[in-house]
C-alpha cells in the first residue's frame, strides 16, 4: 500500500484492484449462492417425484380393490418400491424439509403399507375367505397418510425454493448497494488523494498566470505531482530572474529618456538663473531697484519650475508599496484632491462599481487619476464634461476616462507618453503627466490606450490585472 501511494499512477492502479477485488468476491458469492440453488431445484424435482410415485401407488391400490388384477398390485408395489428408494436415498434432504420424526413416521408407513399389501394379495391369491374389511380400510387410511405426508413435505419444498429465491434477491440488492457504495468511497479516495492536489495545482497556476509569482507548495508526496512542481518552481526562478533583468533594462531606457529630458529641462531654468544671476552681478549698483526686483523673481519662478521637475522625477523614482486598494475610493479621493481646480462648467461623471479591489500603490494610482483629471480639465474649453468608469473583464479591470474637451491631432496623440513632451505654454505644463502614468500603469502589469478626436474629445482606456490579494485583506 505505501509503495503505490507514492504515485498517481500507484493510487489509480491501487483503487482499481480493490474495485476489482469486491467485484470478483460479490460476483463468486453470488455465483456460489446460484449453485446452491440449482442444486435445490434438483432435489426439487426429487421430492415432485416422490408425490406423483406416492398419487400413482394409490391410484393402482384402488384399481386393485375394484378390479382384483393382479397387473395392478405389480405396479402398486413398484410404485410402493420407487417411493421407498426416493425416501432411503435422500433421507438426510427430506429430514431439513420436514421433522425427522414425521419422515420416520412416513418411511415406516410405506412399509407397512407394502406388507399389508402383499398380506392383502396373498389372501386374494388363495381366495382365502377375506378378512373383514378392516385390511382394506387400514391400507387406504395408511395410503391417504402417506400422500398427505409426501404432500406437505413438497409443500414445504416449495416454502423452502421460495424463501432461497427470496433471500438471493435480497443478497443481490445488496450487493449491488454495496458495490454502488464502495465505488463512492473508492471515487472519494481518487479525488482526495488524485484530483484534489492537481486541483490546488490548477489554482497555484492561476495565481502564476496572473502574475503572482509565488511558488508552488509541495502539494501532494506523489512522484509525479513533486516532479511537476518542481519543475515548475525552477521555471518560475528561471522566470522571475529574466523578469527581473528585462524590468531592469526597460527601467533603464526609461530613465535614460528622463534623465536626458531632466537635464534639457533643467537646463533651462539654470542657464536662466545664471543669466539672470549675471545681469544683477552686473549691475547691482547701476540698475533701479525695480529691474533688479524683476531679476530675482525670474531667478525665483526658474528655481521653482527646476524644483517641481525635480519633485516629479522623485516622486516617479519613488518605490512604492502595493496593497489591496478599492478603486472606487481611490477614484474618489482623487476628484476630492482636485475639485477645487474643476470649473463649474464642467460636468463630472462617476461609474465605478463598490466592489473593485486592486493589489495596487495606493498614491501611485491616485497620481494616475490626478493626471489624467488636469489633462482633462485643462483640455476643455468653457463648458464640458469628463467622465471615469470602471467595469470587470474576464480577469481585468477596464477603466475608462474620457472627455469632451479639444482632443488632439494624430501626431500628437503618438508622443504624448514621452517624457516633456507638451503642447502647453511652459508654465502650465512639464509634459510629464503622461509619461508618469504610463509608467505607473506598466508597473501594475497594465496597458494604456488612448482614441482622440479634434473638436470632439479623448478617451484614455486603462487596463489593470484584478489580482487580489486575499490573505492581506
Ligand atoms: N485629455 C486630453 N485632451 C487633449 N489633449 C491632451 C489630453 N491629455 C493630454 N493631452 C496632450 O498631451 C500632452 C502631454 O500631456 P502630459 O500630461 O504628459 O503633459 P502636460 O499636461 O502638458 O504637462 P504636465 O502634465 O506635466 O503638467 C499635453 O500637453 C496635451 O497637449
Ligand atoms: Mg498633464
């Protein structure tokens, strides 16, 4: 037993033998039972034989009493001979039929009967002047007592064939309830020991297809489950080391495009304060003090424009820590976070559904929601309307933003995810909304897409694996 159950397919062959097993023991005790019975319906015909020899010696007994042939006592007595055979030879069946005592009382009958018989032929033969008629009243009142006898002996025959038939449909039914019963437990048994792991199996895929890499718990001590699972658990090293690189790579590009955006950017502001820094070094002394108050201001507004690149880049860089988030609230906190900043002519609209939790940043999300509100907002002119809504797909979260503000052309909508692009003056824009929430949404394993129109509005459509984590909640 402990040597198959190291293996599925021991398990399976395992289970299959026992099955095997009942089957082949209920099938011999039935098949045993059968020969008992037709045994019995031999001995049957037996005691049938016995009734008709017994109905047939009385029949030539009274043909004898009335007609005085001597053809007649012959067959009486061979009658009387065959039953006397029937009940020696099978004295030992007839005794479980009836009570020993009666099958006693009845072979020592068809005795006496004989011997009155022949006495009666004997007298009839030398025409001796017949006994009173007392001879023949006692050979019929022994012959009735005899058919009687032989009658409730097959009577009871019958009861008996009965009751075994009886008791066989009864062994059969429940043969078959216990076969029906142990298939049950024995298909319990395949799926607790079988299908119950590969199931678990089944589901720690799942998990790994959804991108949660974790490994795969020893399921089960069979062979081939422990094989699997380790081959998949080096897989998923294998795996998760490659993952790692190529995050690692594209985090690179990335940062190599920002910090060349960075440095241009930043450049800017600089060469202006230095500039500035010059003029006033310059002329200190010379110029009027409203120039100078116009110098410093420029140097100061330049500052704060490097400042705010520098906070942006550090809070992109920022490694944050995911957790169950629900979508709606995060939605919510961002609209409270910029409703201030929302023209009265704009109408929002909000359709997120209560339920959609998200192993998420939870800061990281709202930015995404903030930036993409102020594209929006700062999109339409006068009056307008933007909407968020969010619905489940298969194992994705569809979240969409859209509005009707001024949308843009082709060429633009292709750039808009790098980093410092921006079609706004320079002190409203950075051009880094976008390239923000692009990346924070590739972070989460989700994808980005966008669909404008000139004069008409834009969609951004956002796509977001829904991997709960359970255990955390
Ligand atoms: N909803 C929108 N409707 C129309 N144009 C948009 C929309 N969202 C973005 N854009 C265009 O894409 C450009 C890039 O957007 P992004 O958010 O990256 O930068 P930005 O808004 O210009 O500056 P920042 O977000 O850094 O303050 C914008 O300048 C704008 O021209
Ligand atoms: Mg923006």
């Amino acid at each position: 037993m402990g040597r198959f159950q190291s293996s599925i397919r021991g398990k399976v062959n395992y289970a299959y033998y026992i099955g095997i097993t009942l089957i082949v023991i209920i099938a011999l005790l039935n098949y045993l039972n059968l020969v008992r019975i037709s045994k019995k319906i031999e001995f049957g015909f037996v005691i049938s034989e016995l009734f008709d020899t017994t109905l047939e010696m009385r029949r030539f007994e009274k043909n004898y009493f009335l007609y005085g042939l001597k053809e007649d006592y012959s067959e009486n007595l061979q009658f009387t001979e065959k039953a006397e055979n029937i009940i020696k030879n099978n004295k030992e069946a007839i005794e479980k039929l009836a009570i020993k005592a009666d099958v006693y009382a009845l072979d020592t009958d068809i005795r006496e009967y004989k011997s009155l018989m022949q006495k009666y032929f004997e007298q009839d033969k030398k025409h001796a002047p017949m006994e009173p008629r007392t001879l023949e009243e006692r050979i019929r009142e022994i012959g009735k007592k005899i058919v009687t006898s032989t009658e409730a002996i097959s009577v009871a025959e019958r009861k008996y064939m009965q009751t075994l038939i009886e008791r066989s449909q009864r062994i059969l039914i429940f043969s078959g309830i216990f076969l029906i019963i142990a298939g049950f437990f024995i298909a319990e048994y395949l799926t607790r020991m079988v299908i119950r792991p590969l199931k678990l199996l089944e589901e720690s895929m799942q998990k790994i297809a959804n991108g949660e890499f974790s490994f795969i718990p020893v399921l089960s001590r069979d062979k081939e489950l422990l094989s699997l699972s380790k081959a998949i658990n080096t897989m998923l090293v294998e795996l998760e080391l490659r993952q790692s690189h190529l995050v690692q790579s594209e985090k690179l590009a990335s940062i190599g495009t920002l910090l060349f955006g960075v440095t241009h950017e930043i450049n800017n502001p600089l060469s202006n304060i230095s500039t500035s820094c010059q003029i006033l070094k310059e002329e200190i002394e010379e110029a009027d003090i409203r120039y100078k108050k116009e110098l410093l201001s420029q140097i100061e507004s330049e500052t704060d424009r490097a400042k705010d690149i520098v906070r942006t880049v550090l809070e992109f860089s920022r490694a944050g820590k995911k957790e169950n988030v629900n979508l709606k609230n995060v939605v919510n906190e961002s609209l409270r976070l910029i409703k201030g900043e929302i023209p009265s002519k704009i109408e929002i609209r909000m359709e997120v559904p209560d339920d959609i939790v998200l192993f998420a940043d939870k800061q990281k999300l709202q930015q995404v929601f903030l930036n993409l509100i102020k594209n929006s907002i700062e999109a339409i002119t006068g009056k307008g309307r933007f909407s968020i809504s969010a619905k489940r797909v298969k194992d994705m979260i569809e979240v969409e933003v859209k509005d009707t503000g001024i949308g843009m052309e082709p060429e633009i909508v292709s750039k808009i995810f790098e980093p410092f692009f921006t079609k706004k003056e320079t002190k409203k824009g950075y051009g880094l909304g976008l390239f923000v929430v692009h990346n924070i949404i590739e972070e989460h394993g989700g994808i980005i897409d966008v669909e404008s129109h000139v004069g008409h509005g834009t969609t951004f459509l956002i796509r977001l694996p829904l991997k709960e984590h359970k255990d955390e909640q």
